[in-house]
C-alpha cells in the first residue's frame, strides 16, 4: 500500500514539474492596441518566465522597449497575473493572461490606460 502511495505522489510531483516547466522560458508576443486615430497598432513583445509554485517571475519588454521587471506574479490554474515596471519609475502595467495548450494570451494595460491584446508563443529552443 505505501508502494501505491510514493508512486500516486511521485506522479503528481512529475506532472506539477512540467506544468510548470512549460511556463519556464522565452516568449514571443504579437498583437496590437487600438488607437482612434491609427486603427490597430501592430506590436511585439517578448516575456521570459521562471515558474515555480504558484508564482511566476521574470522580465517582459513590449517592441524595442525598455526591459521591465515582473512583479507580484500569480499562477492560478491556467490564468497568469503579473505587473510589470522599473525600481525606478514602479509599477508601469499589469498582464492576465490564459494559458492555453502551448499560447498565453491575453492583455497587457498601462497606467495610462492602453490596452494591448496579445499572443505569445514559446520561443524555439537553439539546439
């Protein structure tokens, strides 16, 4: 019987490990925002993640932008909720995301109120 018990918990060990391993890397983002006086405005982005629990961290850069900082990041099932800014200016938006199968997607939205609505796929690994 406790044979049965270390390989149920050893199991779900595995599978929590690669759940979050699948979150663990480089992302590449597009999509766009929606602006009155240009229609929608293409945009990438990039996020590089470091899963472990329920907490993610790491950095997202929109475009050619500055790098910025994750911060207070949440897994909770396949939702991702994370802000992102600077030490020195704080905390300049906030991004919930869904994960679904190998895409986050979802919106990214400043302080100064623009949305942006993107999908981000897994870099491919260099081998």
């Amino acid at each position: 019987m406790m044979k049965k018990i270390a390989i149920v918990v050893l199991s779900l060990a595995a599978a929590a490990s690669a759940a979050e391993s699948k979150l663990t890397g480089i992302w590449n983002g597009t999509g766009g925002s929606e602006s009155g006086q240009y229609g929608t405005v293409p945009v990438t982005a990039e996020l590089t993640l470091l899963h472990a629990g329920n907490t993610v961290t790491g950095t997202f850069r929109m475009a050619q932008g500055m790098v910025m900082k994750i911060s207070s990041g949440v897994v909770s099932g396949s939702k991702i909720t994370f802000a992102v800014g600077t030490e020195k200016e704080g905390v300049l938006g906030t991004a919930v995301l869904t994960q679904n199968g190998d895409t986050l997607q979802g919106k990214v939205t400043s302080n100064q109120g623009e949305v942006y609505e993107l999908v981000f796929t897994p870099r491919p690994t260099e081998r």
